[in-house]
C-alpha cells in the first residue's frame, strides 16, 4: 500500500538524493532521507518564493507546517524546525558519518538530477542548489 501510495502522489527531492547516496555508499534510505527532508523543505520554500510566488504548493507547505505544529497559527518555518527538531530527537547522522565528503556533491547532483524522484519535486533546483543542500546535509 505504501509503495502505491509513493507511486501516485510522487517523491521529490530528498528521495531523489537518496537513491544516488545509497548506490554509492553504505547509507541507509530511510536515514538519509531524513537527514535531507528538513532542509529540502527550506530550500524549495526559499526558491519556490523566489521563482513562482504564486505556486499553490507554497499554502500546502504552510498547512502541513500547522499539522505538524499542531497549532493554526505556524508558519513555514515553524514546520521546518518542527522536521529539525526531530531529525535532532532521532539523532540522525550527517551525511559524512556514511563517508559522503564534499568533494562527492558534484557527481552526487549529476546522478541525482536523471533520478526520476527529481520530477515530482515541486520545483525544478539548479545544480547550485541541489549541491547547498547536500553541502548543509553533510
């Protein structure tokens, strides 16, 4: 069921880095997705505002961030500290604790831009910004 569900509703982003790091590393899916989600948030709300402030995505980040934050009043960033705060409580480890450095990120971005999960992101990142947020996950 779950599998069904990823299939119709579509991945993004944090999966989309997460097939190519767990090819090249000894990294497990579910951890590095979560090491990536908070801060996959934070960027596509930072370009989506930047690029399409119309996008009606930008209001179901909003209303994800109350449901998170169980309160009508949360905002955006309240939801990201929300997701931070626990990736924090889980302790999940930095990207480098798995042996992924700096140096990785370019072929990392290459592969993970011809990742199909990549085409439900909500936004189209650039290379740029798909390697600051690796570069943060680290």
């Amino acid at each position: 069921m779950g599998g069904l569900c990823l299939a119709n509703a579509g991945l993004g982003a944090a999966h989309g880095f997460a097939a190519p790091i767990g090819g090249m590393f000894t990294a497990p899916h579910g951890a590095v997705c979560a090491r990536l989600l908070p801060i996959v948030v934070e960027a596509n709300c930072r370009v989506l505002r930047e690029r399409q402030p119309e996008n009606p995505v930008i209001s179901r980040y909003a209303e994800i961030a109350r449901i998170l934050c169980n309160n009508n009043d949360a905002t955006i960033e309240d939801g990201i500290e929300w997701l931070k705060q626990l990736r924090s409580d889980l302790q999940i480890p930095p990207l480098s604790d798995y042996g992924v450095r700096k140096s990785d990120i370019g072929i990392l971005v290459q592969k993970s831009t011809a990742a199909s999960s990549m085409k439900a992101n909500p936004i189209q990142l650039t290379a740029t910004e798909m390697a600051d947020i690796l570069e943060k996950a680290l």
